[in-house]
C-alpha cells in the first residue's frame, strides 16, 4: 500500500494525468489532496469513475485531514464540481464514460481555525464556500434554460426547452455551520438551490447568535432526510425561544442529537409561566423519537429534570448538564428512570459534589456503570475524601474511555491512587487532572508595580513537571502507554457520541 501510494504521488505530481484505471483515483485523490495538489484534484474530479465522492474515507483519518491545511483542495474540488455539472449542462447527452459524480460527501472535515494556518478552510468558511456554490450552480442552469427558451423560440416554443431532461446534478452532504455573516448566502443556497443541479443535505447543522427566525427560516430549508444533530449555542432562547424552535425539529426523523447549551433557560424560582414553559419544553422534546443526546448545558434547571425529560420515548445515551444547578432530587430521577442504564455520556461539570449531591451521584454512577464511557466532572469542588467516596464506584465503571476531573482540589497522593486503582479499567484512554494542590506556591499574589492588579502565578512550574513525570513514570511501569494523564483541559479531541 505505502508503496503504491508513493506511486500515486509521482503520478500527481505532474500534469496532464495520463488515462487511468478507475480503481486507482481513491489513491490518487488521497496523495492529491494530501501534498496540496488542487489542479490534480480538478483533473480528478472531472473525470470521477464512481457515484460517490467521500473525503474522509478517501483520505483517512482525521487526524491526517487535521495537518494537513485543505483549504484550496476543497475549493478545487468544489469548483471541479461546478464546472462538470455546467458541462452536463451545455451537453447533457455527452459521454456517458466521464464522470459519473452523484454524491459529494465532505462531512467530517475538520475545522482548521482562521489564525493556525493561513491556507486552513475553517468550518464556517467550508460552508461559506459550499453556499456559493450552489447559488452559482443554480444560476448557471437559470441562464442555460433561458437560453434555450430563446433558441426554441418560433419553432416548439418555451415549454419544449423547459421541458427537456434535466442533467441529475449532485447532492452535497455537509455538516453546516452559520452565523450572522454567512445567514443570507446559506440561506439563499438552501432555498434558491433546493432545485438546483447542487443541492446541500445537512448532516450536522451548528447557528451561532442568529436571530429566532433566522433559525427557524434555515431549519425549514433544509431537507429533512439526512439531519442528525441540531446544534444552537451561543443564543439566549430562553423557554420562550425553545417553544417557537422545537416544533420545527419535528420534521427531522433522524435527529439524534440536540445541544442547546447557553440557551438561558432558568427555571429556578417556579412560577406559573416557567411551569407552562417546561410543559412544553418536554412535549416538544417527546416529538423527537430519534433523540439520544441531548446538551441543556449551563441551563439553570435545579429541580425540573424529571418534568423536562419525561415525555422522551427513548432513554438518551448522552446527557450533558454542565452547570445546570442541579439538586439531589434530579440526580435521584435520573438513576431511577430508564435513561441511567443507557448512559454513554455524561457530563456533570460545575456542580458542588462536597455536599449533598456525592451520594446521588454515586448512587447514578451505581447504575450507569456497565454502559458509561465518557465521565465529565471538571470543576466541582471535589476533595480528596470526595474523590475516595467515589472510587469504588468509579472502578465499576469497566467501560470507561475517558474521565475528566480538571479544576477540582485535588492532591497528588490522591491522584496517584486514582491512578493506581483505575489502571485495571482496560478502555480507559484519558485522564484530564486538576493542578494539584501540593503543586499551588503558598505565598500570596503579588502586586503590579503602578497597577491595582494583583499579578496571580501561584503555581510552582518545577514542582508539577516534577509530578507529570511521576505520573508518566507509573504509567510506563504499568505497562499502559495507551492511556493518556494530562493537566490540560484543551488540545485532545473530546468524544463525540457519534463516535461512541
């Protein structure tokens, strides 16, 4: 294989590509797109031997898809794209050998942000460029259809010309990606493109501080068929805004994940209003029977969960409460309903575990142990003795792949018996730790000379290398290189729970 694609490198590397067989352009794509060959990529696509185009499993993984800065290669292929459907256009009836493209599938493209690199496509950006091409694909057939309206003038007339076989054009599946300054081109691409000969399917849909009926125009744009996860974030919807939103999800039957994080919901003092509201938040919830991840994070729901999840058909899988204000009775709901023994995912993050919500939460984890995977509890005033309370428990949990506990008040000793105790959970992968508290300096702040600001480096850099050697160390003793200990929160891919 690494011999053939070195091949496959020499081959892109120069132009014209010479005739080849079909079964050789996936190789040849991949080295490509992989050494930035975007007029390659041209050649390729024109000539594309099979329906389906697929960029990440032309490519491989990710992580190659991540290092390697794409943004011209996308545009090659997206413009390759439009260029063949106006040659379909001009000359439906052409060769039947060239190419045969019905499905450009560019999901899954990771998002390279604006500033890492000057040649990376970023998400919105992806979108952006996508949007356009559509429009512009959709143009390019209006202009052709007038201008045979004219030619046919006089002799069959206009209907004759509007009448004629359309060539079958491309469906784009994309994850989409939106805010105020890419709404109108979306838009205009979803509405004016939807009988174009490029069409957009979503697969992932994300709206950044759109107005409410800026969503709603876009939710109802989009084909229904392929949409699996609705992602709102950023926006202050509110129970009001939620209400006008949901129903309009009614129409994707395979919705499986919903985030509404930042969503300003607030139902901690109950009035008649909040009751109505969380009414129908969990009616218009139950219309939704694909749901299977639901994010209500930094919602302030203390109290609700079980009116807010109780008309679900089906139990979720991922549950995210990041700073939910949660109480022991929605704690106590959640490990006696049929969700608990489902849970994949489940993120508590930001909750004071040092009082009455430990023995809930370990009662929940009791009874998510055999399906749990992924375990978010960063920053919620745990202790070591908390940390304890939970351990046995923890170790039940034989499935998990990852544990996050980074901003908790923990001390090394602790930490490393938490090592020591979980190295025999065989898919654990990723430990995310807090600085630990032995590791902070104990002299105060100290203040900018000519400034009110304090100048805050409390943390002793020697003294937690020294301790991220000590745990690197344990692990290479331990024989488990594949699991990963770190203090940084960021720079590691979370799990999605598609990849769950």
């Amino acid at each position: 294989n690494s011999l053939l694609f070195l091949c496959a490198r020499r081959i892109v590397a120069h132009r014209p590509l010479p005739a080849l067989p079909a079964d050789l352009y996936p190789v040849l794509f991949q080295a490509a797109f992989l050494d930035g060959r975007p007029l390659a990529l041209r050649d390729l696509v024109a000539a594309w031997p099979f329906p389906v185009l697929n960029f990440q499993r032309l490519v491989g993984r990710r992580e190659l898809l991540r290092d390697h800065p794409c943004k011209l290669c996308v545009q090659a292929v997206i413009l390759a794209v439009v260029a063949q459907l106006q040659r379909d256009l001009e000359e439906p009836g052409r060769d039947s050998s060239g190419c045969r493209l019905r499905v450009l599938d560019v999901t899954g493209v990771p998002d390279d942000p604006a500033g890492r690199a000057p040649d990376g496509m970023s998400v919105w950006s992806g979108t952006v460029a996508l949007a356009k091409a559509c429009v512009e694909a959709a143009k390019l057939q209006r202009e052709f259809q007038r201008r045979g309206s004219k030619r046919h003038k006089g002799r069959s007339g206009a209907a004759t010309a509007a009448a004629a076989p359309q060539p079958p054009g491309v469906d784009v599946h994309a994850d989409l990606f939106v805010n105020g300054t890419s709404y109108g081109i979306l838009r205009d691409a979803l509405q004016t493109g939807a009988a174009g000969p490029l069409r957009l399917k979503c697969r992932e849909f994300q709206a950044e501080k759109l107005s409410l009926a800026g969503i709603v125009s876009l939710l109802e744009s989009l084909d229904p068929s392929c949409v699996r996860r609705v992602d709102l974030r950023f926006r202050n919807l509110g129970l009001t805004g939620l209400s006008v939103i949901l129903p309009h999800l009614s129409r994707f039957p395979e919705l499986r994940s919903l985030k509404l994080q930042y969503s300003n919901v607030d139902v901690r003092r109950p009035t008649p209003e909040s009751a109505l509201g969380i009414r129908c938040l969990a009616g218009q919830l139950g219309m939704l029977p694909s749901l299977r991840e639901l994010n209500l994070g930094s919602s302030r729901l203390s109290g609700n969960l079980r009116q807010i999840l109780c008309d679900l058909q089906a139990p979720l899988e991922s549950l995210e409460l990041a700073f939910c204000s949660l109480l022991p009775a929605d704690l106590a709901f959640l490990s006696q309903s049929f969700h608990a023994p489902a849970l994949k995912r489940l993120d508590l993050s930001g909750h004071d575990l040092s009082r009455s919500l430990l023995e809930p939460l370990r009662l929940l984890l009791e009874e998510t142990s055999a399906s749990l995977l992924h375990l978010d509890l960063m920053e919620c005033r745990m202790a070591d003795s908390h940390l304890d309370a939970l351990l046995p428990t923890l170790r039940r949990c034989s499935r998990l792949r990852f544990l996050g506990l980074y901003g908790n008040s923990l001390s090394t000793a602790a930490l490393k018996d938490l090592l020591q105790k979980t190295l025999e959970l065989p898919e654990l992968r990723l430990v995310v730790y807090p600085f630990p508290l032995d590791c902070y300096k104990p002299e105060p702040p100290r203040r900018i000379p000519g400034s009110r600001r304090l100048y805050e480096d409390p943390m002793d850099g020697e003294r937690l290398a020294a301790v991220s050697r000590e745990i690197s160390q344990m692990l290479r003793n331990s024989g488990r290189t594949d699991l990963v200990w770190t203090y940084n929160p960021y720079g590691h891919g979370a799990l999605d729970y598609f990849s769950l």
